[in-house]
C-alpha cells in the first residue's frame, strides 16, 4: 500500500497527460481523415495519388518507428518538438491514415445517386461532398472512429520512446525507484480504466448506428 500511496501523483500526472494526449492526437487524427478521405474520392488525379501514398506510406510502417523518426531524427535536420508535441503530431498523422480510410469507407456507403442529385442541382465536388455526402459518411463511420480512439489511448504508452511523462514511464519509473512491480500493475489498471468508458461507448454507438441511413 506504501508503494501505492508513494506514487499516487505521478500517476495523476500520468493519467492526465495521457488523457490529454489522446484527445489532442483523435481531434486531429480525425480532420485529417476528413480531408484526405475527400482527396481518395475526388476526381483530380494527383489528389487521388497524394491521398493514397500518404495512406500507404504511412500505416505500413509501424508506431514505434514513426516516433523514433520524428522525435530522434528530425533534430539532425534542426527539426525539433518537445516530447508531448512530438507524440501528439506521430499520433494524429498515424492514426489519421487509419481514420483517412474508415470515412472512405462510410463515404462508399452513401448512396451515389444523393451525389448525382446534388450536382444536378449545381453543387460543385467539394460541395456535393461536404454538404452531403460527409455528413452521412462520418454518421455511418462513428462506431469505427470510436474504436480508433481506443488504438490512440493505446498508442500513447508509446510516448515513453520520446520520454514523455504519461502512464508507462510514470509506471516504469516507479518500478524502478521502489524495486517493486506494483506501479506497473497501477499502471495496467490505469489502462483499463480509461478503455472501459470508450468500449462502452463504442459498443452504444455501433448498437444506435448499425445499418441505418
């Protein structure tokens, strides 16, 4: 219990850190999906190719060595972030490949004849998409984008390669000092307790959702 009690701030500080990681990284993660899902489905060539390496380049290459590239690399070039802007600029472009072809998938689902429509009656590609064919997509792509916050939360241990100060190097640091494993079983519980509420939500969502349009 001494242990417990002896690293109970630096796990709040963890916790919050990571909340706040998570947040950040998904709010970009998910405009960035919205703007490069437009350009997987727009009409101009070089958009539709600028969208797909983007996405192929950068989910095929794995987490851990994105932030090691970015945090460790970069600064060679005088290119420098601090740990917490270095973890939350990897994570949105990441997880915004991921997010890029989840809406991709929901803008697929629309029917077309709503976009023929739309432009029957003058609207221009990137009206006809934002004004009717996103707002449906993104409808029918929540359950998925929820799930994806889960991968960030997950994502965001991984900001102890860039030393950042969120729940497994609070965890690690522990286990360290006291010689105990006890702070890296917070840790996990620390974990849970925050996937807990975007499982639930997750699920609510795929159940209020589910093939409707």
């Amino acid at each position: 219990m001494g242990v417990v009690l002896d690293h109970l701030d630096q796990f709040r500080h963890g916790i919050v850190i990571t909340i706040e990681l998570t947040l950040l990284s998904y709010a970009l993660a998910f405009l960035i999906g919205l703007v490069v899902a437009g350009f997987r489905v727009s009409p101009v060539g070089p958009l539709r190719a600028a969208g797909t390496a983007y996405v192929e380049t950068v989910r095929n290459v794995p987490l851990a060595v994105h932030f090691v590239l970015f945090f460790f690399a970069l600064p060679k070039i005088g290119i420098i972030f601090s740990p917490f802007r270095s973890a939350v600029i990897v994570l949105a472009y990441y997880h915004g490949s991921f997010a890029t072809e989840t809406i991709r998938a929901g803008i697929n689902t629309v029917p077309v004849g709503q976009a023929e429509a739309a432009r029957s009656l003058g609207f221009t590609f990137p009206g006809t998409l934002i004004r009717v064919v996103l707002p449906q997509a993104v409808r029918l792509a929540v359950p998925p984008l929820t799930n994806r916050a889960i991968a960030i939360t997950k994502g965001t241990a991984l900001g102890s390669v860039v030393a950042l100060h969120e729940i497994l190097n609070q965890a690690s640091s522990g286990a360290s000092e006291s010689g105990n494993a006890t702070p890296m079983m917070l840790g996990a519980a620390a974990y849970l307790i925050l996937f807990v509420p975007f499982v639930a939500l997750g699920r609510w969502l795929e159940t209020r959702y589910a093939w409707k349009r």
